[in-house]
C-alpha cells in the first residue's frame, strides 16, 4: 500500500502560501485589460510580434533602449509571441505572460526561502512581493524588463544548488538563464559579476566540463543575438561601451559621489519595494532589517559548516548595488529588476530571527508589519481607476479606420511623449495600415502621398496645419476637412490644398 505524506504538502506555511499565490493571481489579473499600459513601445513590440506570427518576418533584435540608442536581444519577442498568438492578436495576451512570470516568481521566492532558510521566511518574503505595489504595476504589463525578477532569481537559485547541494549540473541551468536574462535589459549584465563572485569569494571548485557546458548553455540561448551583432560588426556592443565611457567622461569620478549614489541604491530597494511610505521611514527599517539579517549570518556561521545562502544573497545585494551606483545617469525603478527579490528575502530573514529571539517583543514586530501592510495597501494600483489605455487606442483607431473609406491614407501622431506604433498595430491587424510618406530622395514622384491625411492629437492644443512632424510636413501643403473628439484624442481629416477652392465665394 502506498503511503501519502500529505504533511508535506499540507502543513501551515504551504497552506499560507497557497492563499498568497490566490492574493497575488488576483492583483495581477483583475481587471488586467483595463489597467495595462499599451502606448507606443508597447504597440511597437507587438506589431513586430504580429508579423513574426502572421507574416513570418522574424528579428534578431529586441526592444531599443530608452537611451544611448542600443537594441536588446530579440528573446523577449518569441516569449510574447505565443501569448499574442493564443488571445488572437489581442495585446493582453502578453501581458498575461508577464502577470504569470510575477507568479512564478513569487512561487520561486517561497521555494527558494523553503529549501534554504524556512517556510516562515518564504511566507514573510513572497507575500510582501505579492502585495508590493511596485511589483504589481511592473507584473501585469508587457515590457522586456517587467520579466527580469524572474530570471534574476533562477539564476540566484541555480548558484545556491551548485554552491550549497554541490548539484553542479545546476549550473548549466544558470548559464541557459543567463543567456535569456543579458537580453531582457543590459542592466542586468550585473549578474555576471554576482555569479563570479559567488563562486570566487565562497571558494567553490568545480570541474571544468560544467564550466564548459554553462557557457556552451549561454551561447545556446544568447545566440540569436550573437548572430546577428557577428554579422554587424557588434554595433551593439560597441553602441554599450561608447555609452558607459561617456557616462563616467560626462559625470567624472568622485568617491563622495560614488558612496552617496550606492547609499542611495540601497535604501531605494526597500523603500520602493516594501516600505513605500517614504524614504526616511525606509532608512529605519532598512536599518533593523540588515541588523536581523546580520544576526542571521553570525548565527548561520557559528558552526562553520561551509557556504550558507545567506553568503549568496549578501554577495548579490551587495555587488548589484555597487554596480548600479556606479552609473551616474538616472536610475529608474525597473533598472533595479534583477533587485526585486532580495529585500523580500531580508524582510522575511530578520521577521524570522527577531520572532526566533525571546528576548524581543514580537507584538511590536506585529505592529510593524502591520504598519508595512497598510502602507502597501494605501498605495496598491488597484486603489487608482484604470486607464482603458488599449480600449481608448481601439476606439480612436477604428475611427481613423472609417475615416480613410478603405481608401490609401496617411497616418500622423500629434503628441508630446508617445510614439503612433499602438494606433498602427489596430490599423494593421485591420487590413488598412495607413502609408508611410518616403523621403523625397527615396520617392522623387512622391508615390507615397496620399489623398488624406488622417491626424490623431494628443495634446490639449491641436493644430496640425503647418506642424514640423515629418508625417504631415511630408504630406505637403494641407486643409483640414473635418474634426472630430474621439474619447481622449482629437481626429483630423486633412486633404492636400486646393488653391482654387479658396476663390470660390
């Protein structure tokens, strides 16, 4: 007769973090459609995605970065694409993706803090980051780097099964993530040095083969972008150096500048991530978590009993927030992605030291998570409308589509930070994509004009008559026709200009 242990998959904390997993599917998905963001890069990324689906025109390259002009690998496309593919073109599909990547995470958090620390940590860890705000907003919208906690923590995962089971095929995994994650965003070139690190400073030997075969894994996965940075002469790559020597040429080098911008890292990473209320609040308890994480480590080493995981994601902590203060530019919260784990994993370290010591007054320790609760709750995005961004895109979309009488139209977008790719994935998918006007040295019989030019504007004031914007300058000397409110945006009928129309009385 064969015997369940049901105590295993039924005992308290899996209980707990079952109604955690519910909690967070609920944050991620409620009305998901109408709180995703869809603007221009988001409608860029599935318009590329569409034509890999439907009219199989496949990319080696990724997303452009927002700056120093340098393209990412293309892995993010061909992980929306079946998403894309399965809600028929629908732009939530993706989304869905990266809500079940939230997940996952969160899933890896718990087993994770399981396998290496205690359940009760995982339960502390995974259901602040299920309720974190920051990672709600950053886990139900489609962006390449809304996916990078994820792959972060694999590969912390896969580094801990190598160092502390001596599971060294674990480290062929790392180099498969690795490969995916490089792509996401090129901030996360951190985690090569964590992984370097890791192994160095804890002393761990392995056998040469599985660094051979990590590396082949990272060649397997990172390949699409190689090919094509081989066959271009690694202008990316070359585009990344330029910009980092420009960086510390334009900001110079300052050590004060340098220890002020890491301090400032390190406290963003808890107060945006748990604390929320606002920074100073953040300096107190970031301070009492680093104190029960140390009391943690002193403890964990008392025995000396080889490489604990705490080691790992000290090392983690500490490298990525040194690498990132480095930069001078502005760091914005997604740079700090392949951090989101880490100050759930202390909070959930020093929750569970302090309420392992007697000698501290856990009713307090209650307080203060409660007080973390309600700050996470008070600012939760579920507490603010939705935006119906994809639902007012249609809209405006289907009425420049009636509009152009299924007849050839261009197309032009008046708006101050959004590009037109959202409006013109609607379009395409359609069947009536607007023309796009050529330069004149491309089309010197101006083929490309149209008979209408069909305007969408944004901005409070609207006034496309003799606008610089290449799409209507390039449409020429223009009337306007009509106007019309659609939703949140103005639409404009413009016909080339009639000279003789002007006499008529």
């Amino acid at each position: 007769m064969i015997k369940l242990n049901l105590k295993k998959y039924f005992n308290f904390p899996s209980i707990l973090f079952f109604l955690i997993l519910i909690l967070a599917s609920f944050m991620r998905f409620y009305r998901i459609r109408e709180y995703i963001l869809f603007l221009g890069d988001e409608g860029r990324d599935v318009l590329i995605v569409k034509r890999m689906i439907i009219d199989h025109v496949f990319t080696l390259l990724g997303p452009i970065t927002s700056v120093g002009s340098m393209y990412m690998g293309p892995v993010y496309y061909y992980f929306m694409a079946p998403f894309l593919w399965a809600w028929h073109l629908d732009p939530v599909g993706p989304s869905i993706m990266v809500a079940l990547f939230s997940l996952s995470t969160i899933y890896l958090i718990y087993r994770l803090s399981r396998e290496f620390f205690s359940p009760y940590v995982g339960v502390i860890a995974s259901f602040f980051y299920a309720i974190s705000p920051l990672t709600v907003i950053y886990g139900r919208s489609s962006w390449n780097p809304n996916i990078v906690p994820f792959f972060s923590l694999l590969i912390i995962y896969c580094l801990m099964k190598v160092v502390i089971q001596n599971k060294h095929r674990w480290l062929v995994v790392a180099g498969l993530t690795l490969g995916i994650l490089v792509q996401l965003h090129y901030v996360t070139l951190l985690m090569i040095p964590v992984i370097m690190f890791c192994l160095a400073l804890l002393k761990f030997k392995l056998k040469l083969k599985y660094y051979i075969f990590s590396f082949l894994a990272f060649i397997a996965t990172y390949s699409p972008f190689l090919l094509f940075e081989v066959r271009h002469s690694l202008i990316n790559t070359m585009a990344v150096l330029r910009f980092i020597r420009q960086q510390n040429h334009e900001a110079g080098f300052s050590l004060v500048k340098i220890i002020s911008s890491i301090q400032d890292i390190l406290i963003r990473t808890f107060w945006r991530l748990i604390v929320i209320e606002n920074a100073e609040l953040a300096k107190i308890i970031t301070l009492g978590i680093i104190i029960g994480v140390c009391i943690y480590w002193n403890k964990s080493h008392r025995h000396k009993t080889g490489p604990q995981a705490i080691d790992i994601l000290i090392i983690w902590l500490i490298t990525a927030v040194s690498l990132i203060g480095l930069y001078q530019g502005v760091v914005y919260d997604y740079y700090l992605g392949s951090l989101f784990p880490v100050p759930f994993f202390f909070l959930g370290i020093s929750v569970f030291t302090y309420w392992s010591d007697k000698k501290l007054y856990n009713i307090s320790l209650l307080l203060i998570l409660a007080i973390l609760v309600s700050y996470n709750i008070k600012h939760s995005p579920l507490a603010i409308e939705p935006n119906n961004l994809i639902r007012n895109t249609q809209e405006i979309s289907r009425s420049v589509f009636d509009l152009a009488e299924n007849k050839p139209y261009n197309f032009a977008l008046i708006a101050g930070k959004n590009s037109d790719h959202a409006y013109r994935y609607f379009l395409e998918i359609w069947g009536e994509p607007p023309v796009e006007i050529a330069n004149p040295v491309v089309d010197p019989m101006r083929k490309t004009v149209t008979s209408q030019l069909l305007v969408v504007c944004e901005e409070k004031i609207c006034q496309p008559l003799g606008h610089p914007l290449w799409q209507i300058a390039g449409f020429g000397r223009a009337e306007i026709i009509g106007e019309w409110q659609v939703s949140t945006a103005k639409v404009f009928k413009l016909i080339p200009y009639n000279p003789s129309d002007s006499n008529k009385l």
